[in-house]
C-alpha cells in the first residue's frame, strides 16, 4: 500500500468516526424527519401534482420528499450513519472501557495537589477505618504502597455513567439498522437495477407482469386494499412513484361483515371488521374482528381497519330522456364500481358507475348574490327571495357519482342524490355535474312535488320544450292579461305571439337563449326594461304551462297557493340550468342494496421491533449520562498527613458539596482514633 492510498485510508476514517460527521448526519436525517411528518407520505402521485402544481411537483419529486424514509438518498444517510457510529464505538470504546477498569492508583503528589478538590489534612490515620468509611459511601478501592512509603487510596464510583455513551451509541446503530429493514433497501436495490419495474397502467391485479410483483417473502411492506363483504384478497397494493406494485400476502383475507355505527348527524362513530384469515400454506383459519387502533398481527403482518365504502352494491335508476322529455321515464338497473353499456335517442354510450355513499355529511352554502348586471336568471332567484349566505351541517343522504361516456370517449361526470333536502323552505333534489376531474362540481336544485318526486318538475319541463302545446299556453295566458286588464282586447294576438316566442327561446336555450337575444337585438340602454317584461311573462306563463302539462298528464290544475308557485318559479330555474347539463338523461336514484367494503392496510415491519429496542437503549443511555455522576476520590496517607483529593466528569455545586462532606467526615474520622 503506498503512502497516499494509506494517508487516503486514515483520513477517512477519521472522517467516518468523527463526532462531527455522525452529528452532521443526525441533522440532515432530523430535517428530514420534519419534512416526512409535515407532508403527507405515500399519496398518489396526481395528488400532489393537483395540490404543488407542475414546477414544485417535480421539484418535490426529484428530492425524493413524496416518500421521505424509503427515499434512496434517505436510506444511504442511515447506512452511513451505521458506519460512522459503529467507527466511533470501535475507534472510543477500548479508551472508555480502560479508563471504566482503571482505578488510577498511580496518580502523583503533584497532580493530586492541582485538583480543584484538594486539601491535606494534618494527623495520622487508620487506612482500614478510612477504606471502611469510603465503602460504606459506595466507592469501590484499590490500594497501593508507594516507593516513598506512603499508602494511597483510589476510589471511584459511579462508573455506569460510562455505560451511557455504549448504550447512546449502540441505540443510534440498532435504530438506523431497524429503518434500513423497514426502509426496505433491497426493494429499492431492485428498482435502481431494473428488476422491479412499477406498473402505472389500470387494469386487474391478476394481468400485471412478474416485474411489478413483490414476492410474500419480501422484506418489509406497507399496503391497502379494498375488501367488499363476503369477498377475499389475498394481495395488497403499495404506491410507488407514479406506479403501483403488487404484493402477495402469505395468506388470504377475506371480509366476512362490515360494522359501522353513526351518530345522529350521519358522522361516523366507530367501523369494525369481521375477518377470517387463511394460511395459504397449512389452510389454517383465524378468525377475528379489527376496529380503529386495534388491529391484528399475524405472521407477522399488522391488518389495521383504515376506511370504509361501498363494495358493489345494486342500484335503481328512473331515467328521464332529456332530449325527448316528452317520453315516459325508464328504469335503469347496475351496480356501483362497474360499467355497462347506454342508449338514449339512439345514441350509444358507456355507463361508468362509481362509489355509491349511504351518508353524505356536507357543509351546504345558497348564495344568490351577484356581483354586477342581473341577468335573466338572477331575477327569477330575486323573485324566490331566496336567504343568502346560509351556512349549516347537514347530512343529504345516499348519493352516487357516475360517468357517462360517449362513442368517442368523452365523459362527464355527475353525482347525484337520491333524498330531496330542504333549502330556504323548499325541497330540491340535488344534481351535481362538471366536465374534468379537476373541476369542482356544479350543483342543480331540481324541485320537487308534494310526494317528493321529479314527476311534477318534469312534467313542467317537457310542456316548456314542447312546441305544439305553446298556442295553448299563449291563449290561456293572453285571456289572464285581458282579464286582469294588463293588456287591451287589440292586444291579445300580438301577445300571444310574444308568449310563444319568449317559451320557445327558453325551451331552446332557457335563460341563456333569451339572454343572447337581449345582446344581439336590444340596445344596452334597453335591455333591463326588456328583460323585466321577459321575466314577467314568464312568471305569468309558467301557471298555464304547468296546467296544460297536468291536463295532457290527466290530473287536476295545479293549486294555485304561494308554495306551488314557487315550485313552479325555481322549475323555470331548473330547468334553464338542464341545459348545462349537457346528458341524453337524467337518472334518478330509487333503490339500492347497500354493499359495504372494508378499507385495509397491512403492514410488515421486522424494523420496528430493533427501533423500539434501540429507543429503549437510548433512554438507558441518556439517563445514565445525565442523572449519574462519575465519582473519583484519592487518599494518600504519609508523613503524619493525608492528602484528601476528589474529581468528577461534571464539575458542579453537588460536587462541591460532597467533598466537603468527605472532608469534614474523614478529618473527624481521623480525631477519633
């Protein structure tokens, strides 16, 4: 070895066991620590692309701060901080444990005089009298005779302090070795080699490739599945970057019954699981129930209860055609978390079923305040008086979310809810709908008749799209006018025209249609009169559309008292926001058979147990630091005095004190003999 090659060799070791470095590592592993607990690990890659955006998304991603303890530059922290701790026992502990043996029954007059704790005490002394007071106050001795005669004295006690730094320091090498197992270094091996691929393509665990699968033997894990009643799993799914990987289980788990009790308001209050585990090798079965913060450990696999939510459960829908509204409703069966193909108008499409919830607890706002011109729409809310800015609790019930998509793969996605709520003193069925993923839902309030259903709003809506009933409705809302003497006998044929005119734009495009005339036709400085007069033809008309629609349907009028009205007001709303809608149908939620899922996450961590043993160790180790003084004590007797000297690793009034105790006691010990 050449000199170079041996300085090389020498300086990093002293590197790797400097106290320095192994601090500098803790640092950097504690900064880390803080950014682990801050931002939540382990989430699907698109949720943090939603919430830090493109540039800090990737950002987040090259630093490896999406999964901070399994991270590669992480874990190589801890292997370097194993290496240096280790070093630093090996190169400081043959020292610690030599100077734990020694007595220092060798020390000179000279330095026992330049102590800080020193004082010769003249008169002779009986050693056996002197060692028995010492052993009595805890000192292990050791004596020697000197060359010049005199006898000296060592003793120490206290020692265990010494012990401390072992124990600090073995817990520091035995927890980073427990994260090293948990951080699951071999996965991460096999990743940066190739041997592990994620897989990022949706599709059934039993068609994803042998590279993206990680044996039941592997090493550490933690994963989640989702468990339908009186269905089995026997693999959970781990994150992994912007993939997924598969992870068999050494055993099968299958949920027998799910448990969930509410409290008043629909909040969860506690959600429990009846399991049945089968050992995939011997075909033993265990059965137990898991709840919240109890879970079970079997094979040494923790299965904690997580979540819950719906695992398929049979729906009903009443489909309303939207584009031929004049069509009785049809019935629609599926069942959530599935797909199934759709027709309407002769129009094929995919029905894409999602989470059916039986309890929706949301914090609902109304607010109709509007911020410049009113437009049509706006008007017809003043008219409702509707409250504004009404926050509250509620729970809406059993709800849906669907997508409906189209030959050439375009969706949309809707939620709906099968309970009407009540809202500012009316009942509505909510709607909610919206084009992309990253789009918040936008809701409709669809209202709804005496019995709580759709029936008399949609009865409404078709009369309003349907042309050949407009001569109808413009005849009996023309001889109201000239009843009520708001317009002249000469008057009756023009505003009947008007009538059919305004109920045809509105049946074309609702509010929006009649909007878009005002802006084309109408000069700006007129357009507020004429959409006044719109408003209230409309008002006017709804009455008698409603009465045409229950004549056609066979039913009696529709009473004429304020609450009917003003279902017939916010149908006129509704059915202008339908156009938004932009569905061949709208379905109605009836029935369902509810099917719950247990969310599980199972968990291997073989590291946990050296983690916890380590922080056991440094405990003992800090606490032998600090609560436990190394105590040293000299006395040499000769030449008809006794030199008293005393010296300690901490230097404090405790230490003060007792040398003035041992002191007083030795120099009265020596006035008794």
């Amino acid at each position: 070895m050449t000199v170079r090659q041996k300085t090389f060799r020498n300086a990093l070791y002293e590197l790797l066991s400097s106290m320095r470095f192994a601090i500098g590592l803790l640092t950097i592993l504690a900064i880390a620590s803080v950014v682990g607990t801050v931002l939540k690990q382990n989430e699907p890659y698109p949720n943090y692309a939603f919430e830090f955006g493109p540039f800090w998304f990737r950002a987040f991603e090259a630093l490896g701060l999406y999964d901070v303890y399994h991270s590669g530059w992480f874990l190589t922290i801890l292997a370097f901080l194993v290496i240096s701790t280790t070093l630093c026992i090996v190169r400081n502990g043959p020292g610690f444990i030599k100077e734990m043996k020694s007595y220092r029954e060798k020390a000179s007059d000279n330095s026992l005089a330049a102590m800080n704790h020193s004082v010769e005490i003249a008169g002779s002394a009986n050693p056996e009298k002197l060692a028995a007071y010492l052993t009595q106050r805890g000192f292990r001795l050791r004596t020697r005779e000197r060359a010049d005669g005199s006898l000296l004295i060592a003793g120490k006690k206290g020692v265990a302090n010494r012990f401390g730094y072992f124990f600090a320091h073995i817990a520091m090498v035995v927890i980073c070795i427990g994260g090293l197992i948990d951080g699951n270094l071999p996965l991460k091996i096999g990743e940066m080699i190739g041997r592990i691929v994620p897989e990022t393509q949706d599709m059934p665990q039993s068609q994803v490739p042998e590279q993206s699968r990680l044996s039941a033997g592997n090493l550490s894990y933690r994963g989640n599945v989702t468990v339908a009643e009186n269905k089995s799993a026997d693999v959970i799914f781990l994150n992994a970057g912007r993939g997924y990987l598969v992870q068999e289980l050494p055993f099968i788990v299958t949920l027998k019954k799910f448990y969930v009790d509410y409290y008043s308001n629909g909040m969860p209050k506690l959600f429990a699981s009846d399991l049945v585990i089968t050992d995939k090798k011997t075909g033993k079965e265990t059965a137990a129930t898991i709840k919240v913060n109890h879970p079970l450990e079997i094979d040494g696999v923790a299965i904690y209860q997580a979540s819950f939510g719906d695992g398929g459960s049979p729906l009903t829908f009443k489909a309303w055609n939207l584009g031929q509204a004049s069509q009785p409703p049809s019935t629609v069966k599926g069942v959530s978390l599935a797909g199934q193909p759709f027709e309407a108008n002769g129009q094929r499409y995919t029905l894409e079923l999602g989470e059916f919830r039986l309890f929706n607890i949301e914090d609902t706002r109304t607010s109709n305040a509007e911020a410049g011109p009113k437009t049509l729409e706006s008007r017809m809310k003043d008219a409702r008086e509707v409250k504004k800015d009404v926050k509250f609790m509620k729970n809406l019930g059993p709800s849906v979310t669907f997508k409906l998509r189209d030959s050439q793969g375009q969706a949309r996605e809707f939620m709906h809810y099968m309970s009407p709520i009540e809202q500012d003193g009316a009942r509505y069925l909510i709607a909610g709908v919206r084009g992309q993923v990253s789009e918040p839902f936008q809701y409709l309030r669809l209202p709804v008749d005496d019995q709580d259903q759709l029936d008399g709003f949609m009865r409404l809506n078709a009369a309003l799209k349907n042309p050949a009933l407009y001569d109808e409705i413009a005849r009996r809302t023309a001889q109201k006018a000239q009843q009520g003497r708001a317009i002249s006998p000469q008057m009756q044929g023009q505003f009947e025209s008007s009538v059919k005119w305004i109920l045809s734009r509105f049946g074309d495009g609702g509010f929006k249609g009649l909007e878009s005339f005002l802006d084309e036709k109408v000069p700006a400085d007129k357009r507020q009169a004429v959409a006044q007069t719109y408003v209230k033809i409309l008002q006017g008309a709804v009455i008698d559309v409603m009465d045409v629609a229950q004549q056609k349907a066979g039913l009696p009028p529709w009473p004429k008292d304020a609450a009917h009205y003003r279902m017939l007001l916010d149908g006129l709303v509704a059915a202008s926001a339908l156009n938004d809608y932009k569905a061949p149908a709208f379905l109605q939620l009836t029935d369902f058979t509810q099917v719950q899922a247990s969310g599980l996450q199972l968990t291997r961590s073989p590291g946990k147990n050296l983690v916890y043993l380590g922080s056991l160790m440094l405990v003992i180790g800090i606490f032998l630091m600090f609560y436990i003084r190394e105590v040293r004590i000299w006395l040499r007797l000769g030449d008809g005095k006794v030199r008293v000297a005393m010296a300690s690793n901490r230097h404090n009034r405790e230490l003060d004190q007792e040398f003035a105790r041992h002191r007083d006691a030795l120099e009265q010990e020596m006035r008794d003999q």
